[in-house]
C-alpha cells in the first residue's frame, strides 16, 4: 500500500479554515484597532463590511441589527484573518503544515484574548478544501474510490454531479462534499463572502470553474458545543481545533477515499 503519511510535494489542497463561534462580544468594534496593529506585520491590509444580522423581534418576526466584519489580509492576499463580534475565522491558500497554521491560530487567540479576557465558544471548525486536477473524467476515476464517484446508467449521459455525506466520530462531525460537475464552481457558495472579501478591488473577482476532469472534496470537521466552552487561554481552543485537523486528515488519507494512485502522484513519485 502507498505511504500517504508526510507532506504531499503535489497536494490538492486548495483552502484551509479555522472558524470559532463564541457568545457575542460587542466591544470588538473598540478594540479592533489594536488587534490590528498587533497582526499588522503578517496581516498588513483591511477590509471591512457590513451586514444584516436577524433578531428576534417583539411580533415573532425577525428584526434586523448592523454588525461588522473585518478582514486582515497578507500583502498577496493568500491568507487571511476575519473578525465579528462572535466569530474567529483564518484561511490561508498557501498551507504548509498543520504545526504552521496553529502558530498563526494561537497568535490570533492570544490577541483577542489579551482584550476580552475570555470568550464561551459554541462552535469550532477545522477545514480543508482540495481541488483535484485530472487530464479528463477517465484520469479522475484513478484517483478516486467507486465510493466517491457518482453511478452511471445505461442510456444516460453523465455531466456531473455533487455529494454530500455527514459522519461522526465521537463527540465530533465530519461533513464531506464531493463535486465533479464541470463549470461549477471550485468553492462552495458559503465561501463566496470569503473570495469576494480577501480579492483586490483594483483586479476583481477571481472564480475558477470546474474542468473535465476536475472535482473538489470539501471536509468541514465540526464540534458543535452543548454547553458553550469558556476559554481564556488560547490552548483551550488549540486542542478542540487539532482534534478536528486530525479528524479530517484521517479521513482525506483513508484508503478507502482516494486511491493509491493519486496519492504517488501527489507525493511526486512515479506512477504505474
């Protein structure tokens, strides 16, 4: 079998993200300047925007509130920190390590936490987004399990499709979307805020559609908190999010998902 530990010199992995939900926190608007100078080394642009938050009104029907997002960016604009009063989200399209990516999530704790003191988190979230090229349909097939691939029928033309499946593993969930559907896009439409935000205005937005021979698997490995989980360290966070990266990976590097072969090809190594 094809050793599918270590660094892939060719992975497919097009995104990673670490989301945090916690009770909301207002003063974030105040105090968003010094964590913005504290960041402002790795993370030197900003965006901001404004959405509409629903809230329950007097007459059962929603009312809505203004809330901000921030986004700090590297100066290429390949990863990025967004901040709202009751979220932590970082992503990077450059991901190197898991050790790596948890140096630049503590450092985004400890920050937030220096100013709020403490934050009860409801939701975390660890995930990965791999976008795998082929040469055509035919090719994708050696790269994928039977399991993945959406079944053919006699008589049809298959032009694509997407799955999704939602497994769970102790106290954790893993929700995993496969598409291979070419022209569609290499995101998910909940990511496309994301995209338009971390962009430059000056170039515009930048989609990349599915090609023949092309999918995406999505692995969101989420932990859902029943009761929210004070945190006023960063540690307390890291170990529920390296759970949930070890979550994921094990199920990207399940013999069963991808097969030996994409894995040689993604390593570098010669195939036969």
């Amino acid at each position: 079998m094809q050793d599918r530990s270590g660094i892939l010199s060719n992975s497919p992995l097009a995104y990673t993200l670490a989301s945090i939900r916690f009770a909301p926190w207002p003063l974030l608007a105040d105090k968003f300047p010094l964590i913005q100078d504290a960041l402002r080394d790795i993370a030197p642009l900003i965006n901001q925007i404004q959405v509409q938050v629903p809230v329950g009104g007097p007459t059962g029907q929603p009312d809505f509130t203004t809330s901000r997002i921030w986004m700090l960016l590297s100066a290429d604009r390949s990863f990025g920190i967004q901040l709202a009063p009751d979220q932590m989200l970082v992503f990077t399209r450059t991901y190197t390590s898991y050790d790596e990516f948890e140096r630049v999530l503590e450092r985004v704790l400890t920050e937030l936490l220096n100013l709020a003191r403490f934050i009860d988190i409801n939701t975390i979230g660890v995930r990965f987004i791999d976008h795998i090229k082929a040469g055509s349909q035919e090719e994708l097939q050696k790269y994928v399990s039977a399991e993945l691939l959406a079944p053919t029928f006699e008589g049809f033309e298959q032009l694509g499709g997407t799955s999704f499946t939602t497994y769970k593993k102790g106290d954790k969930e893993l929700r995993v979307r496969y598409t291979n559907y070419p022209g569609h896009p290499s995101i998910s439409e909940d990511l496309m805020g994301l995209l338009v935000m971390s962009q430059d205005p000056a170039v515009g937005i930048k989609l990349d559609m599915l090609q023949p021979g092309e999918a995406t698997i999505d692995m969101d490995a989420i932990y859902q908190i029943a009761k929210p989980l004070r945190v006023d360290t960063p540690t307390k966070a890291l170990v529920h999010l390296r759970a949930l990266h070890t979550l994921a990976n094990d199920f990207f590097r399940h013999p069963d998902v991808f097969t030996d072969y994409a894995f040689s090809s993604w390593k570098g190594e010669n195939s036969k």
